[in-house]
C-alpha cells in the first residue's frame, strides 16, 4: 500500500517551527502511540528544524525549510531538508555529564542526541543542492 | 517569553505562562532569569504547569539559570506534566534538577 504523505515548509524563522510541531503531533495522533511517544516525535522534528534554521541557514531568514512526512503501515519517515550549509557530524552524540557539575553542564548540544535517542533509523545525506536529515519512527501496524 | 513571579519567604516562584518553551523564546528567558538573578534571587522554583511542549533549547535555558545562580542558590521544578518531563529524562537533566509534583511541595522543600 502506498503510504500517505504531505509536505509541510516554514520559512528559515524560529517563530514558525511550532505551526510544523503542531501538525505533527495531530499527524501523529491518528497512529497507535502513547501520548509520550507523539511528543517526543514532534520534539526531534523540533530539533531538526532549529538545527537548520540555526546551523545550515545561520539563523538568517528568507530561506526555505522542507518536512516530507510519509506515514506507512508499520512506520512514519519525516524528512528535513533545506539547501544550506551541511552539518559536518551527524552521527549520535554521547551527552555524558556529571550531575553534580553544575559548572560543566551542557546548555547545547542535545537535539541531535535527542532525535537519536526517540528516533528507530536516522540519516543525513548532503549534496551541492541540498541537505536531508532524514528519521524514522516504527510502529504497530494501524487499521 | 511571559513569567509570572511571587515572593515567598527568600524564594522567588517564577510560573511560565506560555504553552511552549522552545528556540524562539529561549534567550528571552535566559536574560529575564537572569535579571531576577542579578537582582539577588538565588532560590527559585519555576513553575512548568502551563508549559506543554518544551526542546533542548528550553531545557539548555533552564540549565544556563542554574548555572548562574550558582552552588550558593538552588533552582528547582515543579508541576512539570509527563510530555515535559519525558523530556528531562530523555536528557537526563531529572538527575541535575529536583522536580516536585506541586509548586507547594518545592516551596516546602526549598524552606527546609
């Protein structure tokens, strides 16, 4: 069966990202997960969005950013993809602290650790057009 | 970012009165913490119980405020609902901050 799919752009703004997290919680509430499961699902789309907006266009506005959803039977794939600069490591990051630390812990660093932490498979492929952080979530087969 | 502040005692009880604590309204947060910091309020509970979406900027801000108030000070959570605090976890920030169910219970702490 061919999977649903829709194609949801902001421009490069912070004040935009939650019209995307919005969507896609409602996206994700038609699929057998917990409410838990749906937040932290919009939360790496979240974190994929601002890491665009604030690394691959430097937080200058005026550019586009692109999540294809396509929910399958068994799976939801999001796509986030801008034609900025390319994140140079997007391999899954330790966030190794000491608690008692407070002086050494991290204020940054956590959305890639988060996104891969929720997500079950997470790609990043680049070329001279354009960049695509790609993240899926597997489920239950729905109805 | 719109906060909400009270005194009781030497503990300021700052209430987040938005629904989303995310990139867009984290610097804004940090530099009105900040001023409430600078001011001389080392003891503070802030109040997630309107707050429904939170990200790793939001959590970084609540971060940098206990850094800046410092191991003389202390800067606890209360009323976080479970979205929100599935995300402390995720992070394991639920091992850096103390995280009460009722603003009551932080305060009671706190005064202790």
């Amino acid at each position: 069966m061919e999977p649903k799919r829709i194609t949801l752009s902001i421009d490069s703004t912070l004040k935009d990202v939650a019209l995307i997290g919005l969507s896609i919680n409602k996206i994700c509430s038609q699929i057998p997960l917990t409410d838990v499961e749906t937040y932290q699902i919009e939360a790496c789309v979240v974190e994929a969005i601002n890491n665009t907006i604030e690394h691959a266009y430097e937080n200058k506005t005026g550019h586009r950013v692109d999540v294809h959803v396509s929910l399958h039977l068994d799976r939801i794939v999001f796509q986030v993809s801008d034609t900025g600069l390319s994140m140079k490591n997007t391999l899954s990051p330790s966030l190794d602290f000491d608690p008692e630390d407070i002086e050494n812990l991290p204020e940054g660093g956590m959305g890639l650790f988060i996104i891969h932490q929720v997500m079950d498979t997470v790609t990043y492929t680049s070329n001279t057009h354009k960049n695509t952080l790609e993240m899926t979530k597997a489920f239950l087969d729905h109805p | 970012m719109r906060l909400e502040t009270k005194i009781d005692g030497d503990i300021l009880i700052v209430r987040a009165l938005e629904k989303r604590m995310d990139a867009k309204v984290a610097v804004e947060f940090r530099a009105e913490m900040g001023r409430y910091i600078d001011d001389g309020h080392r003891r503070i509970v802030f109040n997630l119980g309107d707050i429904n979406f939170i990200d790793s900027s939001g959590l970084g801000a609540i971060v940098s405020c206990l850094k800046h108030v410092g191991r003389e000070g202390d800067l606890v959570i209360a009323e976080a609902g479970e979205t929100v605090l599935s995300m402390f976890k995720l992070t394991r920030m639920d091992r850096v901050f103390q995280i009460f169910a009722t603003e009551n219970d932080a305060v009671k702490s706190m005064a202790t």
